[in-house]
C-alpha cells in the first residue's frame, strides 16, 4: 500500500510525531514484540500493527518528534511489567528517545495557541495540535484527535483507518 494516499502534502512535511499508544507499541515491538498483546494498553494490537505502523513511518521516512507529554502518558502506561522487565524496557526507553527530536513547549503557550483542542482533549493532544500545525504529520489511533486535526487541514493519519487498508 502507497502511504501517499494517506498523506496528501507530504513533501512539505517537517516530520512526525506519533500518539502516545502508537508511539507505546512501537517502543514495546521493537523492545519485545511478544509483550504487544500482554500489555493492557495494547490488547487491541497485534504484530501485524506494529509492522504496518513501522511501515509507516519508514515509509514517511521523516525525522520523529515527540513531546514530554507524551513520553510522560506512556512511562504511566508501563506500570503492569514486573520489576526486572520495567527497568530494562525502561532502559531501552532511555536511549531510544534520544533518536528523536523532543518539542518543548510552553504549557501556557500551547494552551493559549490551542484553546479550543485543550479544552477537547487535555495537554497531550494540545501539543500534538500544536506541532500539527507546524507541518508535522500526526499518527493517531484517538479518532476524534484524528477528526478535529483532519477538519482544520492539518496532516494527520488514523492509524485505525490504515489497519483495514495495510
């Protein structure tokens, strides 16, 4: 399947950032694929997705950002491994993410620049908001994020939609 059907300005494209359970089942696949349909966060995936979500974005082939939001909502979402298996996914986190390109942003200036999306969805999707709007790709699985990001002209895939077609 040619991702370019999804991505109508790609070539303008800054990069990508990828939501927190997409951006969770590719650290957990690439750590351990097997614990994809363990982890209770996952349990709607499999490793078809995480090879079709890996497909995409190499397919893309654009730098990843991500957002202290995010890697914060998915560090809350690692809390079902047992000890030894937490530390060392953990310390694949901690040089993983220094592959990509962090966003900071200004809370208070997100929130500002994006009212309307933080009172719809909270801080995480604000900043994914705020970086859409700087020419970065967002995958999502979170249909009304996809929605709202689509309805404004923004780039964005719904990785769901993608399951069906991949």
């Amino acid at each position: 399947m040619d991702i370019n059907l999804f991505i109508p300005n790609r070539d303008k494209l800054k990069g990508i950032v990828v939501d927190t359970n997409l951006l969770l089942l590719i650290f957990l696949g690439l750590f351990d694929v097997d614990q994809i349909g363990r982890h209770k966060t996952l349990k709607k995936f499999t490793s078809r997705d995480f090879e079709t979500l890996m497909a995409v974005v190499n397919g893309v082939n654009k730098q990843l950002f991500i957002t202290t939001n995010i890697v914060t909502e998915i560090c809350n979402h690692c809390n079902n491994f047992n000890e030894a298996k937490e530390y060392a996914f953990f310390d694949y986190l901690k040089n993983v993410l220094k592959t990509y390109r962090e966003k900071a942003n200004k809370i208070f200036e997100v929130i500002e620049a994006n009212d309307t999306a933080f009172l719809k969805f909270g801080i995480t999707d604000a900043t994914i908001v705020d970086l859409a709007k700087q020419d970065i790709l967002v995958i999502t699985d979170d249909f009304p994020l996809w929605h709202y990001l689509s309805g404004l002209g923004y780039n964005a895939v719904n990785f769901t939609r993608l399951q069906t077609f991949w």
